[in-house]
C-alpha cells in the first residue's frame, strides 16, 4: 500500500503548512530581495541588469522551492530563507544613496 503513512505516522500538517508557506512566500521573498540587490550591482544597464537578475531568481526560486521540501527541519529552512532574504537587504542599505 504505498503512498499511506505506516501505522502511527501521521502527517505532521504544521509542518507542511510551514514549507509549502517557506516554498511560496519565502522563495518569492528572497528571490525578490536578490533581484533588487543585483539591479544595483550589476555593471550594465538597469534595463539589463533586471531582465539578467529575474532570469536567474527563476532558478533560484525552483532551488528553493526544492530545499523547502528536502530539508528535514522547517526551522532550518525558515532560517535559511530568513538569512538568504537579509543578506541582499543589507548590501542594499550598505549601498543607499
């Protein structure tokens, strides 16, 4: 009978409530803090430097999506994604004009 839990293993419906909150809302908001931080930086123009960075946050948010699900902690990911999204907001206030 494959695709039942074993006798006394329950889904923990927290716990994937959590990760499919961390795959969605999460990777869009890192992904979306990454994107602002490479417009920035990027050496060409905006125009460019945001058509280069979106395509690249696809592949991030496909990653992250992945790792929501792969990890065994949903603290782990929540601190992952919590780390992940305050990195590129600190490289954007370091770089505020």
């Amino acid at each position: 009978m494959a695709g039942r839990p074993k006798p006394g293993r329950e889904p923990n419906w927290r716990a994937i409530a959590a990760r499919v909150l961390a795959a969605t809302v999460g990777a869009y908001a890192l992904c979306y803090a990454w994107i602002g931080a490479a417009v920035r930086v990027l050496p060409m123009d905006g125009v460019d430097a945001n058509i280069l960075a979106t395509c690249l946050a696809f592949m991030v948010f496909v990653a992250v999506i992945l790792r929501a699900f792969a990890v065994r902690s949903v603290t782990r990911i929540w601190c992952e994604l919590l780390l992940g999204t305050a990195l590129p907001m600190g490289l954007l206030l370091g770089l505020g004009r």
